[in-house]
C-alpha cells in the first residue's frame, strides 16, 4: 500500500477540487514558487489565471478572496506563516464569516483560508510561532486541524466545498507524518466529527492536532498500567461534543493536550463543557504551553514552553487518584 505524507495530502487535495470544480483556484505569496509545497506543480497544470501570485499585501487579497467567492468562485488562500492570519482576522471572523448571516442567506462566502505550518519549530521565530486557532473558534469560525495526511486531504476536500469560510491549520509538526492508504478510499471528511485513534476505558486524552501522535505514544508507553481512549476532534469549531461525551461515558476521566496557551485556549473550553454537560468522575486536567508564553525567543526556553509526553504521563497520573461514580 502506497504510502502518503500530510504536505502531499494538502496538495493532491487541493489538486483534485481545483481539477474537480473550475471555480476553486489559489491565491497568496510565492504561489509561483511552491515555496511551502503545497502547490507544487500547479503553475504548469492550472496556469496563472487560477494559481494567481499576490502583492505583499494580505488583507487586500484576503477581501479580493471575499468577493470572488461572493461573485461565484472558491478561493483557497494559503499562509505561509501564522500570524498572517491575526492581520487578516477581521477580514475573515467580521467580513467574510457575516456575510451569509446578514444577507439573510442571499450571500455565500467559500473561502478557505489554508495555514499549512501552523505551530513552532526551532529557528521558527517569535513572530511565527503562534496557535491561534483558539480565536476563530470563539468567532464562530469553522476551523480544523487534522492530525494525519489522510484526515488532511479528507477535511481539506471538504472546506474547499464548504459555503462557508474555514480556516484550515496543518501543524508544523504533522508535515513530515506519513501513512500507508489507498488512493481511491480517499473522501471528504464532515467538519464535526472526530475520530477515536486508539480505544481505552481508564481515560480519555484529547489531544489537538500533532499531539494526537504524542498521545498515541503515551497511550502505548502506558497500556500494561492503564487503558488510554485518544480522541482526535478533528474540527475546532464545530466540535464534536457528542464524540467526546461517548467517550467519556466509558471513562469518566478527561485530560486535553493542546498546543496553545493555557488563558483562554480551546484546551479550556474542552474541559469546561466536559465538566458542565458530561460524565466526570474525577477532576479533568490539561497539558498546554504557558500561560501568555511568547515562543521563539531562544531554542532553550522555546523547547520548555511545548507540552511535552511527560507533562502529559503526569496528568493522566493524577486523574487516576480519583475514583468511584458520577454524582
């Protein structure tokens, strides 16, 4: 079986929509290049009228995407760094996303806003180094961030085809991750639903986007003391509040790993619905960078602010101490 990477997951999806449906195109930085890979060789396959090379100048073809979608069409516009998204933000949570609501539905705006290296990575910079998945999400934004290369084909089919905007994070970390599939069981996945990686009964992790492998791992290192369900939700927003409840019908104990700041992060809100709504035996706990940490000053200090495998041993640890049922 063949195997695929998550960076040519991004491009072979991206590639079939645009053979797919003529409206869909690409705009943004470098597109010309192929400067991150995703849209290597699409120059020569699709030509400058729909792989179009952008001025320095984000929030300009960021609405320009806005009312090409509005006239007909299905951008895709790449990032190349994340914090071109905060420049862009009210352009995309206070334009685009509000159009179809006052309109009164007359208006769709698909745009997907694709960040295919979200997260940190020594020498990245602390300028680039941001998650900010977290505020789309509140927005009320559809956001994802598939872990593996299958999910990101399958979630990236289905934003490209989505009416409405989605902003789409492919974590640093993931690019390199490869998976053995086969070609023609490749589909959109639905924005919402999650997917259980490994089944457990003692607890279950949550884990966002590249950590889901770092649970993974953790869930293997642990199986002989304890039997660890990983839940990957895929979709930021909408969440899959009814996969996460299932699970934790089974194991009544939560610990979420996320790679953004504690303050106000989704990791919060994960455990705050989880304690409000659902099954708990025992208090829920989160793995996640600092509070108000800025990464990318020094390699050394960069490397103690990510949630680490042992951050995340430990807080499954302490949930165990807690027994008995459910109030």
């Amino acid at each position: 079986m063949p195997k695929l990477s998550y960076l040519k997951a991004l491009n072979r999806a991206l590639g079939d929509e645009m053979n797919r449906d003529p409206s869909v195109f690409v705009l943004g930085e470098d597109m010309n290049l192929a400067l991150t890979n995703v849209t290597a060789g699409f120059l020569d396959r699709f030509g400058p009228d729909r792989v179009i090379e952008t001025p320095l100048s984000e929030q300009g073809f960021t609405n320009f995407a806005t009312g090409a979608a509005m006239a007909g069409r299905r951008p895709v516009i790449e990032f190349q760094i994340p914090f071109l998204l905060l420049l862009v933000f009210e352009q995309i949570a206070n334009q685009a996303n509000k159009f179809s609501l006052m309109s009164g539905g007359q208006h769709a705006v698909p745009v997907t806003y694709l960040m295919p290296a979200a997260g940190w990575r020594t020498g990245w910079g602390a300028q680039h180094s941001d998650q900010p998945y977290s505020i789309f999400a509140h927005m009320g934004v559809k956001t994802v961030m598939p872990a593996t290369p299958a999910d990101a084909y399958g979630l990236l089919t289905t934003a490209i085809r989505d009416d409405d905007p989605v902003v789409f994070f492919g974590p640093l970390a993931s690019l390199g991750v490869r998976e053995d599939v086969d070609f023609a069981e490749l589909a959109p996945i639905p924005l919402g639903v999650g997917c259980v990686h490994r089944k457990g009964t003692d607890v279950t992790v949550v884990a966002i986007g590249h950590l889901v492998h770092d649970a993974i791992a953790v869930a293997d290192e642990l199986a002989d003391e304890v039997s660890v369900e990983v839940f990957d939700p895929r979709t930021l927003h909408p969440f899959d509040w009814t996969g996460l409840a299932a699970s934790l019908e089974k194991t009544g104990r939560l610990v979420v790993i996320d790679d953004a700041n504690r303050s106000c992060g989704l990791g919060g809100e994960i455990l705050a619905t989880a304690a409000e709504e659902m099954r708990l035996i025992a208090p829920p706990r989160r793995v996640t960078r600092p509070d108000g940490a800025i990464v990318g000053a020094s390699p050394e200090l960069d490397v103690a602010l990510q949630p680490t495998r042992e951050q995340l041993v430990t807080a499954i640890q302490r949930v165990l101490k807690y027994g008995g049922d459910a109030a």
